[in-house]
C-alpha cells in the first residue's frame, strides 16, 4: 500500500489537487485539517491557531493506512509518516493573487509568501523524512490534471522522478527583491 504526502504553503492547490487525484486513482482522501480536528489539546489565542496532539494523529493515521492506498493532504501533512511526500510549489506573485483574493489579512499574507520563497515546507520535509522520499512540483501554469498525472508518474517512474528532486524550484533568486521588500508591496 502506498502513502502519500502532499503539502505545500496555503493556497498552492492541495485540496483542489488531492481530491482530484483520489477521483482518478485508487487512493483514499484524507484532509489532515479535517481529520485532526479530533485531536486538539487546547486554543493558542496569541497565534489564532488550535494545538493539536501530532503524535496521536500519526498514530491514527498509520493504522488506518495499513490496508489502502492514500493521499493525505495538508501544510502539516509532511509531519505524518508516508512513503512519498510531494511538495507543491507555487511562483509566490500567483500566490500572492489568490490570498488576496481569499482575503486574508496582510500579516497572514506576508508570513505565507515569506514560506514559500524560503522554501519552508520543503526543507520541513527533507528533516522529516530525508532526501529520498521528498519531491517537488512547480504547479505554475500546470492544470489540476496535469499535476494529478505528475505525481502518479512520480510514484510510479523512477526515471521520471528524478526531475521533481528538491533543489529544482529557486524562488528566492526571482524574488530577493519582492522578498526584501514584502512588507511594503502589499
Ligand atoms: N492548478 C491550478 N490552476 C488554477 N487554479 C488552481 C489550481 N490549483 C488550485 N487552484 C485554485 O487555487 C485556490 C486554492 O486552491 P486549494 O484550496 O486547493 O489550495 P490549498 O493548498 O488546499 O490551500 P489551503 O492550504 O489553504 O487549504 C482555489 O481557488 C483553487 O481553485
Ligand atoms: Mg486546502
């Protein structure tokens, strides 16, 4: 049975593309927000976020994967265990679009265009699991579908995995300038 992980910084197309990917292969849903919504300790009102008992959903999740396949999706999902775990990537102007258009508040905003271009959720993958299980897709201009067929070949070629190691998406050489002046572009 195999796991994967798919992750990425808010707004990069995880649901859209995960529940996709489930209606075309054999591979169960799972959004890890929903599903860990069981596990909260307790509401952290400084950083408007609810703590949630990670290794108890990890638990969670390994049993009830054991006998599927699965893709799991979410910006925490790389904390799971999986047997690949794919890193969206998004050029950080696009994103930039449809977090505004979302409305999030201009902080928010920032925090997120600030991960994505130091490649946090990737280099969070990479300590997690090491540099074997971790690939990455640049989903720009990259229709659902397509990005639905990426990730099966990543799965299922060796040969053409070997295109989506992590190293290939480099925001912060196209965006220093965007990067040093986030704040005030806003
Ligand atoms: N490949 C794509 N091309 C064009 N639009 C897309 C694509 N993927 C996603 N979108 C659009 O971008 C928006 C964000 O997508 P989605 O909600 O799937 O992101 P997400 O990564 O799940 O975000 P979050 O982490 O906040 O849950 C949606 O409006 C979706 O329709
Ligand atoms: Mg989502």
């Amino acid at each position: 049975m195999t796991t994967i992980l798919l992750t990425g910084t808010p707004g990069v197309g995880k649901t859209s593309v995960a529940k996709r990917f489930s209606s075309i292969y054999n591979y169960k849903y799972i959004n890890l927000n929903e599903f860990s919504k069981k596990y909260i300790i307790k509401y952290d009102s400084e950083r408007e976020t609810y703590i949630v008992d990670l290794d108890k959903v990890k638990d969670e999740l390994r049993k009830i994967t054991e006998n599927n396949n699965y893709i799991i999706e979410s910006h925490i999902s790389h904390f799971m265990d999986g047997d690949f775990v794919i890193v969206l990537r998004l050029d950080p102007k696009i994103l930039m679009e449809r977090l505004k258009i979302r409305g999030y508040k201009k902080k928010k905003i920032v925090e997120n265009i600030e991960a994505e271009i130091l490649d946090v959720c990737l280099v969070e993958s990479i300590e997690v699991h090491g540099l074997n299980k971790v690939y990455e897709i640049d989903v720009t201009n990259k229709t659902i579908q397509e990005i639905c067929e990426d990730i099966f070949r990543i799965i299922s070629d060796k040969n053409y995995r070997k295109k989506f190691k992590p190293g290939n998406v480099r925001w912060l050489e196209k965006y220093y300038n965007l990067m040093s002046n986030l704040r005030k572009n806003i």
